[in-house]
C-alpha cells in the first residue's frame, strides 16, 4: 500500500508539472494570437490605404504591386493564426485531460 501511495503522489506532482507547463504554453500562443491577428489588422488597414492611394495616384503599378504582396502576407499571416489556435487548442484539450485525471486520482 505504501508503494502504492508514493506511486501515486509521484504521478500527481507529474501532472501538477505538466499542467503548469501546458498552462504556460497556453498562455504563450494565446499572447502570439493576439499579436498576429494585431498585425493582420494593421496589414489590412495598410492595404486598404494603399488602395485609396492608388485611386488617387496616376500611378497605379506600384501600388497593386504592393497590394498583391500585402495580400500574400495577409494570407500567410491568416495562415500561421490558423496554425496557432489549432495548437492552442489541443494543448487546451489536453490541459483539460490531465486535469480531468488529476480529480479522478
């Protein structure tokens, strides 16, 4: 029973650790979302001057240059987000799992 016992206590201080760190990382991407998805909207906003600006300019080459390359960087930048909150939330998911198998011990 003994062993049994300090077999037990030793998992539980394992899944208090893990869950510490999947809260930290939780916490890192969350923060990296926020500032990706900033970023798109500072693009988009950025695009949409550039497009003022071209109806306004007579010369329209570079500035359709520049919106094709800011909707490239809006794509991957969509892209990375996407990537982002898919592994927020399996680490949520599994956050939740060892939380669920802490209570249970």
């Amino acid at each position: 029973m003994k062993t049994q016992i300090d077999t037990l206590k030793r998992d539980i201080q394992i899944h208090k650790e893990v869950e510490k760190e999947l809260a930290k990382r939780s916490h890192f991407c969350t923060k990296v979302i926020k500032r990706l998805k900033q970023q798109v909207k500072d693009l988009e906003a950025e695009k949409a001057e550039g497009f003022r600006n071209q109806n306004d300019s007579h010369y329209g080459k570079p500035a359709v240059a520049g919106a094709k390359k800011n909707v490239q960087t809006n794509k991957q930048n969509e892209e990375l987000i996407n990537f982002l909150e898919h592994k927020l939330e399996e680490f949520e998911n599994k956050l939740q799992r060892t939380q669920s198998e802490y209570e249970n011990l």
